[in-house]
C-alpha cells in the first residue's frame, strides 16, 4: 500500500530524527573530534535505513512506523541530553544507542507497520 501522504510524513519523521542528532552533536561535543562526525552517523544510520525500506517496500506505512520507533527511542534515551545543557556523558550513550536502534527498534516498528498494513486491508475487504 504505497500512499502519498505516508511517504510525506515518513521523511518528515526520518528528517526530525537527523536534525535531533545534528542538534545533539552541536550542543553536546565539547570538541572538534573525531567523536562530533561518528557518534551523529551511527545515530543517523537507522533513519537511512528506514529510508531504503521505504524506497524499496511495497508498504510504506511499514518504514513510517519504523521511523517513529525509532524517534521514540531517540526521545526517550536522549532525554537528558535534549532537555539539559548541562547533561555530560552523550559520547557514552551516543555509541551504545544504535545497536539498540537497529537490534530491537526498527525490526518493531517493521513489524508493528506489517500489523497495521494487514488490518487496513482486512477491513478494506
């Protein structure tokens, strides 16, 4: 079930997750170090991979829900760090948070947008 409107809200889920590491990056990097480009591109990673799902899935509501578990783990493991300057220790968190990502977030929101997808077209039938 390719659909317009979900292809639209899936970049702008996938952009807000790159611009919360982009924002991170610059607000939390006490240097110029080889940690303020690799931390933000391991993070980014798993929103360019919702990205290929949704170029090649048939479904895109399955890459939305994707994106936004994936956002929603960004939210929530980043918390500290987005609501508090003064918060340190974002390069630890920052290494460890995209096997989490790729491991358990993104194969659940494929599989929740899967269960979505087959319930609309149950219904639609």
């Amino acid at each position: 079930m390719k659909n317009e409107s979900v292809d639209k809200a899936t970049y702008v889920v996938l952009s807000l997750g790159v611009l919360l590491h982009v924002y991170l990056a610059v607000s939390h990097s006490m240097e110029s170090t080889f940690n303020f480009i690799i931390i933000p591109a391991m993070n980014i990673l798993p929103y360019l991979i919702c990205l290929i799902i949704l170029m090649m899935a048939k479904k895109s509501i399955m890459a939305l829900c994707a994106g936004l578990s994936i956002l929603v783990t960004d939210i929530f493991l980043f918390n500290n760090f987005i609501f508090n300057q003064m918060a340190v220790g974002y390069a630890i968190i920052g290494i460890l948070t995209p096997l989490w990502k790729v491991g358990l977030s993104l194969p659940i929101g494929c599989f929740i947008g899967l269960m979505i997808d087959k319930y609309v077209k149950a219904r639609r039938q």
